[in-house]
C-alpha cells in the first residue's frame, strides 16, 4: 500500500451534549475507493465532512495531501481546492448555468481568465457526458444531470481526493446509473474517492474497502466481499441483512 | 351658475391652475430628487448593514438590530421633526430637504436590511457548503453566491415597501421643504381655492403610479422559479 493521502486520527465530534464521533481513524492510500456504510445518524457525513473541515472536529487531526487542515496557518480555502465534495443534494447554483457553476472556483479561487476557466469547464462537463447542456440551468437538467454537474464543479479543479456524500440517494431509480458510471470512470482514471452510500452493487464491484460505521465509531473494515458475505461483528452482520432485505 | 359648475369652478379652477403650473412642476422636480436620494442611499445603506450582520459579530448585530428595530417603530414623521427641530440644539441645522432625505433614508434603511437578511437567511445551508468546498472564502461565496439569489428573492418585497416610504416625501411640506404637497398648498392659501390640490394629487399619480404599475410587473417576472 503506497502512502497515504488521507490521514484521519482520533477524530472526535461533540455537537453540543451529543458525542457523534467517538475517535475515528481513517487512512485512504492514493488511487483508493473507500466506501463508508452505517446506519442514519452514525456519523457518516459529519465525518466527511471533517476531512475538508466543513465541520470541525472538536480534536484529532487530519491530514491531506501532506496539508495539515486542522492547523490554523493552513489556508484553508486553499487546501478545500485538492479535495472535492459531492453531495446529496448537489446544492448546484441555481442562478448559473452548468458551465457557470463549474468554472465559478476555477476563476475566483484558482485564478484562471474566463477564457481558461471555461475551457476547463467545458472539459470536465465533457468527462461526465454533459458538454452539451453546458448553458443550461440547474432548473432545466433531470436530477441525474444535476448531480454529474456537481461531480464537474467538484474534478474541474483537479482535487487529489474526492468525498462523496450519498451522491444518489436524492435520485430516481433510473437516473441512479448515470451518476455512477461517471463514479466509475472517475475511479478508473485513478481519483481517490471516499463514498458515503447504500449503492451495495456499487461497493461490490467498485471498492477496494468497505468500513461499516456506528455511532460514531468504525466497527469493522475490510474488502467488499469480506464485509458482506462474512461480517465479523454483530452489528455489521445486522445492518448488512436489514438492507439486503430491501 | 349650477352645482356642477360651482364644482368645476372651485375644484378644477382653471385660472387657478395655469396661474400655478409651474410651481406644482417645481415641486414634482424636488420630490423627484428627493426621491432619488432617499432610493439610493436608503438601500445602499440597507444592503451594507445586512451583509454587516452576515459576518455574525455579536456586539455589531445587537447594534444593527437595535438602530433598525429603531427607525422601524417610529412614525416617519417623528423622525423628520426631531432632525430638523432637534438637531440645530447639537450645533447642526439642517434643511428641510435634508432632514425629510436622512429620515426617509433610515427608514428605508431599516426595513430594506430586513427584507435583505431576510433573503441571505433564506438561501440554503447547502450552497454555502458546496461554495466552500470548492475553496471560495466567506465573502466570494456571500458575493458570488449568495446574494444573487438572495436578491431576487428580495426584489417584490423591496419594491413595494420602497413607494410606500417614498411617497412619505410629503411629510417634507411640514417642515418647508417645496415638493408637490408643500407647493400645492401654499397655492391652495395664496389663491383661496382648493384646485392646486388636485393638481398636486395629479402629480403624485403621475410620479408613482407607473412605479406602482412596474413593481405589479417585478412581481411576477421575479417570482422564484427553480
Ligand atoms: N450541525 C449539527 N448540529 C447538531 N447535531 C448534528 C449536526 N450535524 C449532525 N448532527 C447529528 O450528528 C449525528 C450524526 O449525523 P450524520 O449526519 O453524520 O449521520 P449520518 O451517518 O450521515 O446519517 P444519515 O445516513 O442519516 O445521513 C446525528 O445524530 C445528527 O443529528
Ligand atoms: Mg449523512
């Protein structure tokens, strides 16, 4: 395994009285597809969303791409540009086109001419099959298309880590598949990707690891099929079955 | 002579009327101006003040809070008499003009850094987050982000409480200042008879009831579609 480029330790979260992460380690190695399922409330996004400090881990530390983000001196909008987000809702601009959404980082935070931006925008609307509604608005793209928007605003800007967050949980059964091929693709092109999902045919054939978080801790880790054919835990053997069930 | 003719004759005098045209114009042209200023400064300073209380410092918000909650609860014309009858007492007198332009401007101030909060609360937590994620700092993601949306939300309700302070540049006529109303009724004495009121209603219906008639047509066209 090459070295790491997450490194997550003992990361703690208190929001108010409540203890939502309970000391979580993470290390994800380059090129790595790590997937990440629990049950609603264990923790999950909150942990995503320490590693690029949307949230702040009330101790611990993180690094990334050899940048400590919890440091004070980090420029952290900086750092953010190596590690993109993708979430549930997309949360696309809904005032900007496709193109607009993806080059408004490349030109006010990366720092490139309108010309370069949209070059580069146009690029990474090509890579997840969308060059063609590049001056459509989010309200005219189908869920599928939003969400593929939201993955080019996330790879226009070259992250070396890319967080996923329950990318097709807010999608119709038939556009689930578009988001994921372009997943796939990413993860082809060697992107290191974490993926917070219930997509199991995803995680079967797609990553390299499985972790099953509950509350606020992980409980188990390992390779697809070791997860889900041969859980160790109790608690993972539980949550496997109840969602299989569905 | 019949009824109706002594309506005419007393009401819509056109003897009367000619004689005071030009005054009635002279005061459209003072209430345009004052209108204009109270337009621009009010919002700007409405605008300043909400993305002020964005950056969540404390002490600052309970003090724009509390200067808005202000100029919100007290009657326009209150404001307009303790500037001009009360600041000369601290050493400053300013005109009519200028007292009926600073009040009407705080109070369009205080309403529209609500009606602007407002907007910036209403825009989801999401796109803060997707903003920040791709590296845009607090200020980009408000400038660029935010307050595109934020203010097209707040186009109807902003349009509709800026005539209503606006067409308060009457309150101006008690305090000297010669726009329409204030010329209109020195008419009204200088000629004993009551027609340069109506002309003076003339006049406010032609300044505002185009602006009332656009902002009924901002309603609809920034009505928010996703
Ligand atoms: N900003 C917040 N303030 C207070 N509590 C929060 C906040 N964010 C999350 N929580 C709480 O932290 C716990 C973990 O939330 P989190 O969203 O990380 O869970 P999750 O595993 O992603 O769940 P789901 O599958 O439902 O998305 C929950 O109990 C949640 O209510
Ligand atoms: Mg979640």
């Amino acid at each position: 395994m090459s070295k790491p480029i997450v490194e997550a330790r003992e990361i703690h979260k208190h929001f108010g009285h409540l203890h939502v992460l309970k000391g979580v380690d993470l290390e994800v190695a380059e090129r790595e597809l790590v997937f990440v399922i629990g049950p609603s409330g264990s923790g999950k996004s909150t942990l995503l969303r320490c590693l690029n400090r949307l949230e702040e881990p009330s101790s611990g530390s993180v690094v990334v791409d050899g940048i400590d983000m919890l440091d004070p001196r980090t420029d952290i909008n900086h750092a953010r540009q190596r590690i993109g987000m993708v979430f549930q809702s997309f949360n696309l601009y809904p005032h900007m086109t496709a193109l607009g959404n993806v080059t408004l980082a490349l030109r006010k935070v990366a720092g490139k001419s309108r010309a370069e931006a949209d070059a580069l925008g146009l690029a990474a609307l090509q890579r997840v099959g969308l060059a063609d509604r590049a001056g459509h608005t989010p309200g005219q793209l189908s869920g599928g298309q939003q969400q593929r928007v939201a993955i080019a605003r996330a790879i226009a800007l070259e992250p070396r880590v890319m967080l996923f967050d329950e990318p097709t949980s807010a999608l119709d059964p038939e556009l689930v598949g578009s988001v994921l091929e372009v997943m796939r693709d990413l993860r082809q092109s060697g992107m290191t990707m974490i993926v917070v999902s219930h997509e199991m045919g995803f995680a079967r054939n797609a990553a390299d690891r499985v972790m099953f978080m509950d509350d606020g801790l992980i409980v188990e880790q390992g390779p697809p099929a070791a997860i889900f054919e041969n859980p160790t835990q109790e608690r993972t053997r539980a949550f496997i079955g109840q969602i299989q069930r569905h | 002579m019949s009824t109706w003719d002594r309506f005419v004759e007393t009401f819509f005098n056109a003897k009367v009327m000619v004689k005071y045209l030009p005054d009635i114009l002279s005061g459209m042209v003072v209430t345009i101006e004052l209108a204009v200023l109270i337009v621009l400064s009010g919002l700007l300073a409405g605008l300043v003040l909400a993305l002020l209380r964005a950056l969540a410092i404390r002490p600052l918000n309970w003090l724009i809070i509390f200067v808005v909650d202000l100029f919100r609860s007290l009657p326009p014309l209150v404001i307009i008499v303790l500037i001009y009858f009360g600041l000369p007492a601290a050493g400053v007198s300013p005109s009519g003009f200028v007292s009926t332009w600073l009040s009407l401007a705080f109070v369009l101030m205080a309403f529209s850094e609500e009606i602007f909060w407002a907007g910036i609360t209403s825009i989801p937590k999401g796109q803060w987050e997707a903003s920040r994620s791709t590296g845009l700092s607090f200020g980009q993601t408000l400038i660029n982000v935010v307050l595109p949306q934020a203010l097209r939300l707040t186009i109807p309700p902003l349009t509709n409480r800026t005539i209503a302070i606006t067409k308060g540049t009457a309150l101006g006529t008690v305090v000297a200042v010669t726009e329409i109303l204030g010329q209109a009724s020195s008419a009204v004495s200088n000629s004993y008879n009551p027609s340069p009121l109506m002309m003076g209603a003339a006049a406010y219906l032609v300044l505002f009831l185009p602006v009332v008639v656009a902002a009924r047509w901002v309603e609809t066209k920034f009505a928010w579609k996703r």
